[in-house]
C-alpha cells in the first residue's frame, strides 16, 4: 500500500505532497501585477540584488532564529521529512524569515506555485489563481500551493474568496503577516489553516546571519570587512531583531566605509552616519501598537518607573498620539490605583488637560511627570472590582424596590405615601456616623473591600468601623 504521502499516493484534501514536477508542470504562476517572490533568477546571487536578497536561505539548514519550527524537532522539519505541506499562516514581525521559509517549503514540495501579495491584489487576481488551480487539479492532477504575503490587507470578501478552494484542497495556502491573525484573519479562514509563530531574530541569530553574509557574499569578501571595538554589537543592536533590516545596513554602511590598505574597517561613527537615525518599529493600528501600549500599563501599574518612562519613550519617539497615552493613564489611575492614592486620578486628569494644551514635543514633561508619579504610587483595584461586581449582581438578580426612607418626596402625594420617612440626615448629627438602611433589605452584599493600601487603608478602616458587620 502506497504511503499517503509519498509521491504518487493519495492526496488528502488541504495538502501538497512533496515531489518531482512533472515536464509539463507550470512550475511557477504570479499575478502581472505583484514582484516574483520565488524569483529564481540567478542575478539575485550576484552583486546586482541588494544584500538581504542575495543572502536569503537557499536550505532550512540556513534559516536563523526560527529552531522552534526548522531544527530537528520542528514542525516544518517534519513536515519537509514526511513529504507533508499543509495550508498555514506564518506569523511574526519583519525580517524574521517568514518569506523565505514558505520559499522553500513551497521549492521542496514541488508543485504548481502561485503567488500574490495583498497589497495590489484584489479578489479578481484570486479567482483567477483559483481558477487555474481547479484546471491543473483537473486536467493534470496537480494540486498547487498558493502564497500570499500580508495576507492581513485582504479584507473579509478577499479572505471569503479562499475559503472553498483551501476547504477542498484545490489549493494549498501558504500566508505571510505581520498582524496577529486573531485580528486580521476571518475566523473561518483561521479554521483551516494552522497558525505558526515566528520570533524575531535574537542577538544570537543575527550575529550568525551576519557572519554569514561576511563569509558568502562576494562583494562583502572582495573587500576585506572588518570592525572596529563595539562596532559589530551596535550594528546588531540597531537591527532590532530584523534580519533584512541587518544585511540593509550593513551593506549602506560598508558602501560608504572608506576602504584601507587592509580592508575596510566598520566603526561605530561609520555605522551612526550611515543609519542616521534607528527607526522605531510601531505600527498604529497592529500589534506593535497594543503590544507597547500594554508593556507601558504594566510597567507603570508593576510601580517599574524606569521601565514605564523607556516604554513611553519607545511610542513617542515612534509617532504615537500623546492624547492617547494620556487617556490610558487617566484610565489606570482609577482602575489600577483608585483610593489607594485618590491624588493620582487629579494629577492624570491634569495632565490630560496639558497634553490637549501643549502637544508634541512640550506634551512629554507632564506625560513622564504623570508617568513616574503614577508608578510610584500604592495600587488597589477595588473600586474597580467593586463596580464590576455590583453590575455582575444586577444583571443575575430581580431588581429590588428602593427603601422608602430613601425615595424623593419632592411632593405632598409622595410625601403621604411615605418616601423618605425615617430618613436620618447625618450632618445633623454633628457628622457622627448614622446607622441606618441603605441597600435594600433583599440586597446583602459586599461590593467594595478597601485594600491595606496607602490612603485606602483609612478608609477602609473608617468603614470597617461604620459596618463591624460587613466582611469588607
């Protein structure tokens, strides 16, 4: 019995098995309208193509900081060994791979390949990508594997246009995004394929890819690269995690070095006038976005002031909107610290206000002023547990009637229906605390429980003494 997934066997819907293309295959269809990212002209090898191009990875074996899915245990390792490619959406920030691999999966498995990417392609490229895809299974039996870059640019009438041909297996897809495909992906798109993280590239990695470019690239050996103390690290550093972003810069870098007797020596001042300024990576409306926002609120609500002010600095300098950060403190001073420190709900509020007022760049002071004073503050999510339960409870239970010693009696009909009678005034009391009913008597719960924490251990003091009853 033929193994499933060996060339020749079965084929299961969904999936390509690796093997040899046949003579009349058309090995490669891309839409007019998008570059060829499977271009295997050989002039990318050479001098001609920037340096990312030339160095992508002609084999897994050469694929950096991505082990947890290419070495030995990884699932596309095991895929590439059982002849097995099953539709996937590959997802991680820039530079990390994530083109290159779905190159060569799609190179290993041998079949019909297709390409588009979601920026000039709309659903009429598709069907026609389908469209070929359904003759080639039917008229020749191949299955076809179909490769979208930023797939998160298709809207949900592009997405739906997929649905059908994946579902059956007409074709195979292979996606690449930068977005969380939680967000950007239709749900039903996300059912039929399996979602692989991407990392961004570690020191490690990038220090590997770029001894690498030093060791194969011609026109890197011709001229002898060398570098200066400290020089190598900062390079690495201010790639960032980006592989393409690495070889970017250090191919502008070593093209305006001057060359010496010996070689060309890389410095750091090189480096800094050729990069002029480390670009920050931060998209508005994506991941990069939510995911510093929420490094921001933790740092400041975990009271780390250095970590929140380097967070703060990080979406500043990226372009974010000061209103917006100033909104999310205004926020995290009622949530996060309430009357633990009631003064952090004035002094966010002011610094609301300031924002509005100033702008960029004056707008930073109150906002790191703001920042600092709110993470060096006691926290106490009460208050904000307090009103989270007691609407928990109104929605789960019949609504009882408002004591008649608490109703407005602005009338004599209401007045002689009881509303307010019995009510006790406590200033009339010489502000002494005046026992009485003010739930309703089918209402016995505790909602707000005062926490042992700056100014709210007061008050939860005082209130412990007005309700000894009460498990607060």
């Amino acid at each position: 019995m033929t193994h499933p997934f060996a060339p020749g066997g079965s084929k299961s819907p969904g999936l390509c098995t690796f093997s040899e293309p046949s003579k009349n295959r058309k090995k490669l269809v891309s839409s007019p309208s998008t570059k060829d990212l499977f271009d295997q002209n050989p002039t990318r090898r050479q001098g001609l193509a920037p340096l990312p191009e030339r160095l992508r990875a002609r084999q897994l074996d050469q694929v950096v900081g991505q082990e947890h899915l290419t070495g030995d245990k990884g699932l596309l390792r095991r895929m590439l060994e059982v002849g097995r490619l099953e539709s996937m959406i590959f997802w991680g920030p820039p530079g990390c791979g994530k083109t290159t691999v779905a190159r060569l999966l799609i190179e290993a498995c041998g079949a019909i390949q297709h390409q588009l990417n979601a920026v000039t392609s709309g659903v009429a490229d598709l069907r026609k990508v389908i469209a070929t895809a359904e003759e080639d299974l039917r008229m020749h039996g191949e299955r076809s594997v179909l490769f979208i870059d930023e797939i998160h640019r298709f809207n949900k009438a592009q997405q739906d246009a997929l649905l059908r041909s994946v579902e059956d297996g007409t074709i195979t897809l292979l996606a690449a995004t930068t977005e969380n495909p939680g967000f950007e992906v239709i749900r039903p798109l996300q059912s039929r394929c399996h979602v692989l993280q991407f990392e961004a590239l570690t020191a490690a990695a990038t220090g590997r890819l770029l001894d690498r470019a030093l060791e194969e690239d011609e026109w890197l050996r011709a001229r002898s690269v060398r570098f200066a103390e400290g020089a190598r690290d900062y390079l690495l550093e201010m790639a960032g995690g980006d592989g393409r972003k690495l070889l970017q810069y250090l191919e502008m870098v070593v093209t305006i070095a001057r060359e010496e007797e010996d070689g060309c020596l890389l410095s750091r001042d090189t480096m800094e006038q050729a990069m002029l300024r480390r670009s920050q990576p931060f998209d508005k409306g994506g991941d990069m976005h939510y995911d510093m926002v929420s490094a921001f609120i933790k740092s400041v609500r975990g009271s780390d002031a250095d970590a929140a002010i380097y967070w703060l600095a990080r979406m500043l300098e990226a372009g974010e909107d000061p209103v917006f950060v100033a909104r999310r403190l205004l926020i995290l001073a009622s949530e996060d610290i309430g009357n633990a420190s009631p003064n952090g709900l004035v002094l966010a509020n002011a610094c609301f206000e300031a924002v509005h007022k100033l702008g960029m760049p004056e707008a930073m002071y109150p906002l790191a002023q703001c920042t600092a004073y709110l993470a060096g503050q006691p926290k106490s999510n009460a208050c904000c547990a307090a009103i989270a339960e007691a609407r928990s409870y109104v929605r789960n239970n019949a609504a009882a009637p408002v004591p008649l010693h608490l109703r407005n009696s602005p009338t004599n009909l209401s007045r002689s229906l009881g509303h307010s009678d019995g009510y006790q005034y406590p200033p009339n009391f010489d502000g002494s605390f005046v026992t009485q009913q003010y739930l309703p008597v089918e209402v016995n719960q505790v909602f707000y429980r005062p926490q042992e924490r700056g100014t709210e251990s007061r008050i939860r003091a005082y209130l412990k003494a007005c309700w000894p009853e009460r498990e607060l």
